[in-house]
C-alpha cells in the first residue's frame, strides 16, 4: 500500500493539468473540423507524443509487459515491428498519402476516407460498422488494465475504479474532441517516458546490474514452468523452439498480429489527417520511434527480469507470485520492489498510458457513430457536433459494460485481437486506396469482406486461444477448434491478411477485364 | 550482456538502431514538405 495523501495529492495535480489541458482544446475548438480532425494544423512533437501514447497503452506496459515475464525476451521483436512498421512506414509510406488524399478529400474519420476515396458508401458504414463491433473489446481491455493497477493498488472496489477512470477520460473527449485529447496525449506520452526510463533504471539496479540481471535470469531457466517448457520455452532470455507451439503464439500473435496490426488502426490513421503538412509529418518522425523504443522496449526488457527479483524476494518466479494472471505480474511488481514515490509515479503514467489510448478510442468511436453512420443513415451531409457527442456517449457507454463484463485476463489478448482484425479487414484496402490512381470500389469491399470474415472464421473455429473463450464451435461442431497442431496456434491474422489481399488483387483483375471489355464493345460501337 | 541468443540480439540491435534511424530521418528531413503541402 502507498501513501494515500502523497497519492491524492499527485492524482489531484494530474487530473487538474489534464483537465486543463482539454479545456485548453474545448477552447480551441471552433467547428467541426476542429473537433474531428484538430483543425488539421497541430504541432509535430504534439502529434508524435500523440502517435506514441495512443499506441502504447496500459497493455503493451501490463499486459505484454507480463506476457513477456512468462514467454521471455523474444518479445523484443515485438518492439522492432513497433517502431519499423508502427513508425517508420506508418509515417512515411501510410502518413504522407493519407494525409495528402484526406485532406484533398476532405475526410475527417477513417471511415469517411475509405468512403470517399472509393466514391462508395458501402465502404464507409461497412468500415464504420467494423470499427463499432470490434473497437469496443479493445476499449474495455484498456479500461480494464487501468482499473486493474487502480483497484489493486489502493484496494478500493474494482468496479469504482472501472468507472471513475472511464468517466474522467469520458468527459474531456467529449468536450474537448480531437484537440483535447492530443493535447492531453501529449502530456501524458511526457510522464510516460520520464516514468519508463525510471522503471528501467530501478529494475536493473534491483536485479544486479544489465549483464547480472540477464545472467541471473538465464540461470533460472530451470524454473520455466513444465507446460512452458514442453511448448518450446527453455530460456527467458531466448526465443523459444523455432516452430514449437510458444513459438508461433509469440510470431504469429503476439510480435506479427499486434506489430502488423498497428498499421490500419482507425484511432492511429486519424491522426496522420491533423498533420498541416509532410515536414510535421518528418518531425514527428524523429519524436515517435525513440518514444516507442522506451515504452514497449523497456516493458519487454522488465517483464521478463521480474522474474528475477520475485525469485531472489519470494522464491517464487513472477506467474506464480501473481497467481497465474499476467495482468498481475507488473503491477504486483511494482507494487512490491519499487519505492514508494516511483509506485505513485508508476501509478501516473499506467493512468496516463491508459487514459491517451482510451481518450483516442472513444473519439474514434464516437465519430464511428455520430459522424459515419449517422451520415450514412440519415443521409445528411454533415452531422453536426452535438450528434458526434452524443455519439460519443452511447459507445462509452457500451464499452464500459463490456469491460465490466468481459474476464480481467484478457488485455494482451483483446489487443492482439482488435489489431489483427484491422489488419486483415483494411490494410489492402487502404494500401490500394493510397497507391492506386483511380481506385475502384469492388476490389476494396471484395477485400474488406473476405479479410474480416477469414479473421472472424480462423477466430472462432480454428485458433484455441480464442476459440476457448468464445466456446461457439464446442456449441456447434462439440470439439474446441476444427483443426489441430500447428493450425490451431496460427494467429488469424495470418490467414486473413494473406487472403484478403489474393481478393483484392482478384478484384483488381476482374474489374480490369470488365474495362478492357467495354473499351473494346465500345470500340466495336 | 547476459544474454547469448543471437536472435535476441539481433531484436534488440534493430529496435535500437530503428529509434536512431527515425530521429536521423527526422533531422535530415525536417524542412522538407512544407512548400510542396503547407
């Protein structure tokens, strides 16, 4: 337990700053183009901050920080993806041409991109919808991951802190819309950076030092777990077996799923729209690749060393002193080897981790809902702001019943779900979308489709880790998953995005064939 | 450094020099884009 008073005190100055800030954006915001895309002329270090705190929530700190204590140092790889795929070609190959066409367009959600950029409606509620059925579980694994660390800390009843932590980040979004939450954003990406280098620099000199710390975690390689150790795990400072069933959980879900994922996510493309221009873009650049390194680099760096201090101070490894949730692990880590002032500090930036991805989600889906659909359903041409608000409220609403329902071990898995998902469904189509001269629509929904329904088939029915929980093929067809090893560890993910990009290059054919055919009939005219 | 998998080398080498190469790439092209697209 820490201080309560030092805590209340740091709470109060960091809920007043964040506050403040989203007034400052409530201020600024003039119109609807403030309010959805940041008036399309915000700061390079702003939006880098921004970019970075909205990928890394409490689950890459959390949940893959106590994956990582259980699977081991390969998660390392996790982070190239992050910062390879998440920045550098987010940036450069997606950033530069969605911003260019989405500001030519004058799209302001991703959803309206796509739907514009195809002259297509159906693509608009088609990727609306998606978002609305599948952005939720994530926005309930992030609230659940920061009332996790709240609850536990200070034990005070869970579902209080489920709400009270989803209301605060509620009302300066709603409020505040794009501009606030970038700015809150940014702050908190600052105190997440000051908090992780300090992790990093307790924990090694709690654990013996860099090259102590990784030798002492090599020696306990006996005390990998036996379940761990006959999937392919026999060292946590090392990838487990090459094609072992471990092995293709941490390739294909956890460092392919999450690491490719990020590429299409709706609440991160939406940002590349408020740049003013590609130098902003450049800049941020420079601001969002060292962020990331220190966020899920340290995380994955830690979580495996935790189970060195565990051992020395419990003697037990870190799973079993967390009873078997990885959720646990690095709170209860932090919890029990840190001083109390970094607890508190820790306590900040795991709420401040949370509330950036949180703020960015419930926009998203708040536009998703009072901006896209609304649009499409009503057909008028532009929804006014108090409809996005209200919007707003009715998604927040639902996502904070789905947390509160959905089981508490599920952060990293929910995450690697909703990217994976994002990546099968839309990032052919927005590749086409950006890189053709004259998109067509049929080869983006031929994709759209078959990438979503390939995930959402491989989900249920063949990958166990979700096919458990979910229980529907047991129902059916009485057995687990349809297919056995190796199958039923392959991600969906990688069935999906392969697939959906064969449909889209079919669908380019086809429509090509169609071309020439009329050319040719009208010729013929 | 503890840590003898050359594949977990090789991931933390990469994410190092990754972070290195954004901000190099920020540096060298910071004033670049703005006439064109401002």
């Amino acid at each position: 337990m820490v201080d309560t008073t030092l805590f209340a005190i740091c709470t109060v100055i960091y809920l007043g700053v964040t506050m403040y800030l989203g007034y400052l954006g409530y201020r600024h915001t003039k119109g609807a183009d403030d309010f959805m895309v940041g008036g399309r002329k915000v700061h390079p270090v702003v939006l880098g901050l921004s970019y970075g705190a909205t990928f890394i929530s409490t689950s890459a700190i959390v949940g893959f920080g106590g994956i990582a204590a259980q699977y081991g140092m390969g998660l390392i790889w996790l982070t190239v993806l992050n910062i390879g795929l998440g920045i550098l070609i987010a940036f450069i190959v997606y950033g530069k041409k969605t911003r260019e066409i989405g500001h030519k367009l004058g799209a302001v959600t991703f959803p309206d991109l796509m739907g514009k950029r195809f002259k297509s409606p159906f693509m608009q509620y088609a990727t609306g919808i998606l978002i609305l059925l599948s952005m939720p579980l994530y926005c309930a694994a992030i609230i659940i991951g920061g009332a996790w660390f709240v609850s536990s800390t200070f034990q005070i009843d869970y579902t209080l802190a489920l709400l009270g932590f989803a209301l605060i980040t509620a009302v300066y979004v709603v409020m505040g819309g794009l501009l606030a939450v970038m700015y809150t954003d940014a702050l908190q990406g600052v105190l997440m950076l000051v908090g992780m280098t300090l992790l990093l620099v307790l924990t090694f000199a709690s654990v013996g030092g860099v090259t102590g710390g990784f030798d002492n975690l090599a020696a306990l390689s006996p005390q990998i777990p036996q379940n761990l150790q006959d999937g392919g795990l026999h060292s946590w400072t090392a990838m487990p077996d090459l094609g072992s069933n471990i092995w293709f959980t941490l390739v294909t879900t956890i460092v392919m799923g999450v690491g490719i994922g990020v590429l299409a996510q709706p609440q991160l493309s939406v940002r590349f729209l408020t740049a003013k221009d590609d130098r902003s873009l450049n800049r941020a650049i420079a601001v969002g690749g060292p962020f990331l390194l220190m966020m899920t680099g340290v995380a994955f760096t830690v979580g495996p060393l935790t189970n060195v201090w565990f051992w020395n101070n419990t003697g037990k490894i870190a799973s079993v002193a967390a009873g078997g949730n990885a959720d646990n692990i690095i709170p209860l880590y932090i919890n029990s080897a840190m001083p109390e002032l970094f607890v508190v500090m820790f306590l900040l930036v795991l709420l401040a981790a949370a509330m950036s991805t949180l703020s960015s989600i419930f926009h998203t889906l708040g536009t998703t809902a009072g901006y896209d659909l609304y649009k499409q359903i009503t057909k008028k041409e532009t929804p006014s702001k108090r409809i996005t608000q209200i919007g707003m409220v009715i998604m927040i609403l639902a996502s904070v019943a789905l947390a509160l329902v959905m089981p508490s071990n599920i952060i990293a898995r929910a995450t690697a779900m909703f990217m994976g998902l994002c990546a099968c469904a839309f990032l052919p189509t927005l590749t086409y979308g950006l890189y053709s001269k004259n998109p067509v629509a049929l080869p983006a929904k031929l994709s759209l489709v078959v990438g979503a329904v390939s995930w959402f088939i491989w989900t249920v029915f063949v990958h166990t880790a979700e096919a458990k929980q979910l229980g529907i093929c047991q129902a059916l067809f009485g057995q687990v998953t349809l297919l056995g090893a190796p199958f039923n560890v392959i991600d969906p993910l990688i069935i999906g995005l392969p697939l959906a990009t064969v449909a889209l290059v079919i669908g380019i054919l086809v429509t090509r064939t169609e071309d020439t055919s009329s050319d040719r009939t009208v010729g013929a005219d | 450094m503890g840590i003898s998998d050359p594949w977990v080398i090789l991931g933390y080498v990469l994410s190092i020099g990754l972070a290195i190469a954004c901000i190099a790439y920020g540096f060298v092209k910071r004033n670049e884009g703005a006439e064109k697209n401002g």
